[in-house]
C-alpha cells in the first residue's frame, strides 16, 4: 500500500470545458544545475534569477494530466510546487518567480500562456512524457494530495492567510495591482514552519 504524505493544510472543486495540448520545454541539463540552494543562505547570496530545475510548463502539465483545472487552480498548484520544493529540498524547482498578485501568487508566463481559458477549466489532451527525478516526482504527488481536491478559490483564500503572499503585498491595497516577486527565502522559511510531515 502507497504510503501518501500530505502538507500540513486543512479545507473544502472544479469542473471541465477546453482543451490544451500540452506545451513541454526541455528541463535543465542534470550536468550544470544551475537552481539555487536556501539552505543556510542569506538574501544577498541567495539569487531568485537562478534558472529552476524543470520548465513551470512541465510542472503544469503534469497538473493538468490529473484533471481538468481552472488556470487560478493550475497557479496555485505549481505555486505550492515551487513553495514546498524550497521548503524541502532547498532548491528552486521551476524555471519561474511567482507574483503577488490580487488572487494571489501568479508566474507570469503560466499565466500568459494559459490567459485565454479565462475561469475555464483546461483540458488536458496528450501524452506526459515525466523528466522529473523520483524525488521531485514524490513532491509532486504530495502536493496534488494535499492541494488537489480544491477548487481555484479555496486555494487562493488559503495564500491569502500565508506570510510569503502577504509580505510581497504590504503597502498595497486588497484590489491594487502588484508584479512583487514573492521572496524564496520567504517561501521556504514559512512553509517549512508549517510542515508535520517525517
């Protein structure tokens, strides 16, 4: 039997109309990783413009390989990938930086990419091929167990209540328009605070 290890988030979905065929891009050659390391770094050495280790488009088709989602429910998801994944293994596991914006983190190029659905749940249609590691695998697994029976907005109240959302937006106004990167080290400090797993 499947051992399943879920976050440390508790709740309350979506449902199916277009159709997306998948968008891939290669992931970082495993030779020259060039993702950054939290672990024990400060701000000044920690640089968010570090390439991730897999394409936020990757991460996202793997997402929507498990369902039909709205884009706001697709962002939240591959941004408690990236959240946790500096939580947990220190490193940054999409090639993108999450915004704080009005319903709540957004990457930027996801949302350009996928800006035509609207709140329409995205179909997915093709063959995911996964490059991950077992152990990004493993995390993404996790986080779809915890986070995958949301809906869009559940997600989005729920980072509204989280420090790193609510950091990159001090001095905005609830409706004001924001492009503040969320800080990794922000993520990675609040999410491993928050963590009950082994």
């Amino acid at each position: 039997m499947k051992e399943v290890r879920t976050f440390n988030h508790n709740f309350f979905t979506s449902t199916a109309a277009y159709t997306y065929r998948a968008y891939s891009s290669s992931a970082v050659s495993s030779d020259a990783p060039t993702y950054a390391y939290v672990q024990d770094l400060t701000e000044q050495e920690f640089t968010p413009e570090d390439e991730g280790k897999y394409s936020v488009f990757e991460v996202a088709n793997w997402f929507l390989s498990k369902a039909a989602i709205t884009q706001k429910k697709l962002q939240k998801l591959c941004y408690y990938a990236q959240a946790w994944c500096f939580a947990l293994k220190g490193y940054k596991l999409e090639n993108t930086d999450y915004e704080a914006w009005i319903h709540g983190p957004v990457s930027p190029v996801l949302w350009e990419r996928f800006k035509g659905f609207g709140f329409d749940p995205i179909i997915y249609h093709g063959n995911i091929s996964t490059s991950f590691a077992p152990e990004d695998l493993q995390l993404l697994e996790d986080v779809w167990d915890t986070y995958g029976n949301q809906s869009g907005n559940a997600l989005e109240a729920l980072t509204h209540r989280e420090l790193p959302w609510l950091e990159a937006r001090n001095g905005y106004e609830p409706d004001e328009r924001c492009s503040v990167v969320i800080s990794p080290l922000s993520m990675a400090s609040f999410y491993k605070s928050i963590y009950s797993g082994d």
